[in-house]
C-alpha cells in the first residue's frame, strides 16, 4: 500500500476516533443522569406501589441498559480503531508492515 494511501487511512481513523471519543463522553454524561433517573423512579416505585411507577420504574432501567450497551459498542469500536492506527503508524514507520483486515493491494 502506497505511503499517500497510508497517510489517508491515517487521517480518516484519526478523524473517526475524536468522533467517538466525543460521543463516549455524551454518552457518559447520559449515563449518569440515566442512572439518576431511573434511581429515583425506582425509589418512588416503591414507597407508591403503584403500577404506574412501577412501569416508570421499569422503562428507566431499560434506557439504563440500552445506554450501557451503546456505550460498550463505543467502547469496542474505539480499542478496533486504536488499534488499526498503531497498524497504520506502524506501517508508516518501517515502510511496510502486516498487512491490515480489509487492504487491497
């Protein structure tokens, strides 16, 4: 793979990490004020034993999860990234290296 390509490749990762390090922090932030939500309606789910809150309850807790299980995909997809960069900056280093999941040459 040419040095232009590499450097291309390079710039598109790059540029799709810092995406995903912002939305990991959104997400995060999302997080906490999920988790407080759903603490609370939780709380009020019991002291009213009521099936409303108790659905209340229940429907905060899934947004809860669904929001972990988001930021886990995040999570993943950002150590795939980094770890294609350190390919690719290590390809650059020495002129050729492994070859990379999905190069064509």
């Amino acid at each position: 793979m040419g040095t232009w390509m590499t450097e291309r490749r390079l710039s598109q990762t790059a540029a799709r990490l810092r995406g995903l390090r912002e939305e990991l922090a959104m997400i995060d932030e999302q997080l906490t004020q999920f988790a407080d939500d759903a603490d609370e309606l939780s709380l009020r789910a019991l002291v009213s034993e009521t099936p409303m809150a108790s659905h209340e309850s229940n429907e905060a807790r899934k947004h809860l999860d669904a929001m972990r299980k988001h930021r886990m995909h995040v999570v993943d997809e950002i150590a795939e990234l980094e770890q294609r960069q350190d390919q690719l900056l290590d390809r650059m280093t020495t002129g050729q290296g492994p070859k990379l999941t999905g190069d064509r040459e």
